[in-house]
C-alpha cells in the first residue's frame, strides 16, 4: 500500500516530537521541489489510508472533497497552516512497521555529526537497564508449522532456500510473518501468515516490501 515517498513523510512526522509540521517544513526537510508537491502527495497518501481504513474526507461549502483530514489534525498558527499527525495514524505506523524512540533518535543522529560526535565523547559506555511491562499476542503454533510446512524451506517472497539450519533441530531458518499485522486487527491464521528468509522479513518489517493480496 505504502511506497517509499510515504514511508519517508511518515517517518519525518514520526521523528518529530510533537508530530507537527507546516508543508514548507516539510519541502525543506525532505526536498521536494515546491510546497505544491508536498500538498499532493498527502492527498494522495491521505486518499490511501481512507480507503485502508475506511475513513470519510471533509466536504467544503462548495462540495469539494478535503483528504488531509484523513491524514493530520490541523490549525493555522504564526508559521502557517501546521499539521499534526494523526494520532491513530501515528500509532497505526508505529505499530505496524516497527518504529519506536529508540531508531526515532537513530534516524535524527544521522543528520548532526558534530552533535553526534559531542554525545559520544561524553556519554557513558555502560548502558542503563530499565523494566520494561509488554503486552504479546499468543501465536497459534499449528499456523506457523503449516506455514513452515508449505514454504519447504525456501522464502516465500524472495524463493531462496533458507540461509541456514537451526541448530536446536536443523530445520531450515525462515521466520513467520502476518501479512495484515495482529497490532491492526490482521488474523493468526495460514492465509494471512507467510513464511520469508530473514532478509525478507526485515524489508517487510523496515522497508517498502508490501506482502498484501
């Protein structure tokens, strides 16, 4: 459903911490060639999370059709029209593709060398540890051993034989992975299960691979 260019204003607003941004912010930031190009490519991503999620746009006076709602919280303020991210949205792509505050600051670290630089001469090497409470789905086993069982020990995205064996029992290593996630509702079931190499799995989870349909 997404391609890169929505991955990428997705993971810009993400890395925000307030998630708000005016379209010229976001032209500089990620480099599109006018603020016009920024406003139709969120019509565009606006119009695809609608359908995924069967949200309405708004309706002007006039009868035109307003996709950014679907999209962002909006207000107008001393800097322009600023848009927030949506806080289903966000937590929807959070959830789904993986993102947390740690590769938030990763992703932000990238860009300022001589901060990076400074925080790494002063910062402890011995990292903190803290308790961390989760909630886990409870995997039906019978869906990933059929699944495991179909696939043969070759990718079922790329078609490769599996990279390795398990030592524990020497089955071919392929992980299990939910077409539609269980975070947004996606069934534990064979048809929505699908068995990849790791590689797979990792642009599945990180890149712009759409195993959907």
């Amino acid at each position: 459903m997404l391609n890169s260019e929505d991955h990428e204003l997705l993971r810009y607003y993400l890395s925000l911490s307030n998630r708000s941004a005016t379209a010229a912010q976001v032209r500089l930031a990620l480099e599109y060639k006018s603020v016009g190009a920024v406003n139709l490519h969120v019509v565009r991503l606006a119009k695809k999370l609608a359908a995924f999620f069967e949200y309405s746009p708004a309706i002007l006076s006039n009868g035109l059709l307003q996709w950014w709602p679907c999209l962002f919280d909006g207000e107008a303020t001393a800097q322009g029209f600023m848009w927030t991210l949506r806080e289903d949205i966000h937590n929807w792509y959070r959830d789904a593709y993986a993102i947390d505050m740690f590769h938030r600051d990763v992703y932000l670290a990238q860009f300022d060398a001589v901060e990076r630089a400074k925080r790494l001469l002063s910062t402890s090497t011995t990292p903190k540890k803290k308790l961390v409470e989760i909630w886990v789905f409870e995997r039906n086993p019978d869906v990933v051993a059929e699944v495991l069982c179909q696939a043969g020990g070759h990718c079922q995205c790329c078609g490769k034989t599996a990279p390795f064996l398990r030592k524990s029992d020497g089955s071919p290593y392929l992980e299990v992975h939910h077409r539609v996630p269980l975070a947004i509702g996606g069934e534990d079931s064979v048809a929505n299960a699908i068995a990849l190499c790791p590689n797979c799995h990792r642009e599945a989870h990180y890149g712009t691979l759409s195993l959907l349909g």
